[in-house]
C-alpha cells in the first residue's frame, strides 16, 4: 500500500495536510469515489493522494492529502456537510499524517514497528468515535451559502466561444471539462441546485456538456453559483447559456 491514513481521527487532530472524509456512500465504486472525490477538491489546492479502501471497516471513508495545510483548511471549512452522492460528507483532519507526506518530511517510520502499538490503540476505539463533524454547516452553493467556487475562469483555457451573449434558458452549456469526467461527477454538482432535470454529454465530444433545469431562473442560480468550479487544477468550467 503506498500511503495510508489512521482511521477515525478525534476531533482533536492538529491541523495537517491531511483530511479525513466520512459518512459517504457506501454504493459507490472505489475507483469511482475517489475521482469523484479528487474532482471535488482540487479547486482547494494541489492533491497529493486520494486514498479509499475496499475494506469492511474502511467503508464509507477516505483520506484526502492535499501539498500544503492551508489547502486542507479551506476544503474543511467550505466542504463540510456538502451532498456528496445524496450524504452529507462529514471532514476533519486526520489524526496521523499519510506515508506520502512523512517520506517528504522525513519522518516516516515503516508500518511494522508501527503495528503493536497502533492494534492496541484501535481496539479501545469504536469506529463510529470518527463521526464527529458538526452537522447543519451550509455547504457551497446550497441556498443561503456562499457559491461553491468564485473563481474567474483561467486564462489559457481554450473554450468554444459563443460568438454573442445568449437569451437566457432552462439549459446551461457547460466547457472546459477534463476528458474523464463523468455524467455522475457533473450530476453529483449541478443537482444540489434546485430544477435539476439531466445532464447530457456527447461522446464524440469530450469536454463539453449540456445541464437542463425546469426553468431559466434556477438554471442562471446554478450558472452563478458554479462558474469557475474547477474540476482539476487546469479545468474551470465555463458555463453558459445553450442555443436554442
């Protein structure tokens, strides 16, 4: 295993580099929630790592390690409670530092001479001692919370301009995806806006998509709400209004 957190951290946990995510959706594929986890927080900084595991006692968890503290910090403040896969994700730091981060600080102790001491601290804990983050934070972009992102979109982006503003409508034009995201990634994000209908994607179009609401009102909501989110450190979404 290449790096590895301590499961359930205290509330106590100094601030690290390191989250500690819980209460997510035990249905989801691994690889699946991690590149849906990846997606939703690299707009705090760069991430080293996203580590998950098929465990029975690892289910519904994850470790986020980010390259610096203050990136950690932000995904925790912002993050907190937001509707990840229908369930409101509960963070804290993590209680020990990942492997990745220890090898580059030095201070990393192989996971053997670790082993005794670790199994003893682990019996005497419950599993659940982890689901400690308060509840009722207004996650981004919910109603009454700031926009998941106001990020201005990067420069150097080479989206499909629209060559003049456009009437707004109930269907937005989304751009400037990375290839490998996903119709559920997108789901995921623009259904936490109420009249969300559907994504579509078009396969022999990567990059782009089209997000419909009931109305035009709540389709400019989520348009304000989520433009600039990015989606990895060199993909902000441009969002517009699509052709009709």
């Amino acid at each position: 295993m290449a790096a590895e957190a301590t499961a359930n951290p205290t509330t106590e946990s100094p601030a690290n580099r390191t989250i500690y995510i819980n209460n997510l959706n035990e249905k989801i594929k691994l690889e699946e929630l991690k590149k849906s986890l990846y997606a939703v927080f690299s707009q705090f900084g760069k991430i080293l790592e996203v580590l998950a595991f098929k465990t029975l006692k690892h289910k519904g968890q994850a470790w986020v390690v980010f390259e610096d503290a203050a990136s950690a910090a932000s995904a925790i403040r912002q993050m907190q409670g937001f509707p990840f896969y229908d369930k409101p994700m509960k963070i804290q730091y993590a209680k020990t530092k990942s492997d990745i981060v220890a090898k580059a600080d030095g201070t990393f102790v192989p996971r053997e001479k670790r082993k005794k001491h670790d199994d003893r601290g682990k019996k005497r804990r419950d599993q659940n001692d982890a689901n400690q983050a308060g509840y009722g934070v207004n996650y981004p972009g919910s109603y009454g919370a700031a926009p998941i992102s106001q990020m201005p979109y990067m420069v150097g982006a080479k989206p499909v301009v629209q060559e003049a503003p456009l009437t707004p409508n109930n269907i937005l034009f989304v751009q400037n995806l990375p290839h490998e995201t996903t119709p559920t990634i997108l789901q995921m994000l623009f259904s936490q806006y109420e009249g969300f209908k559907e994504v579509r994607m078009v396969e022999a179009k990567p990059g782009i998509a089209f997000v419909e609401y009931t109305d035009e009102m709540r389709s400019t909501i989520a348009l304000q709400g989520l433009q600039g989110f990015k989606l990895s450190s060199q993909n902000a979404m441009l969002i517009t209004y699509a052709k009709k």
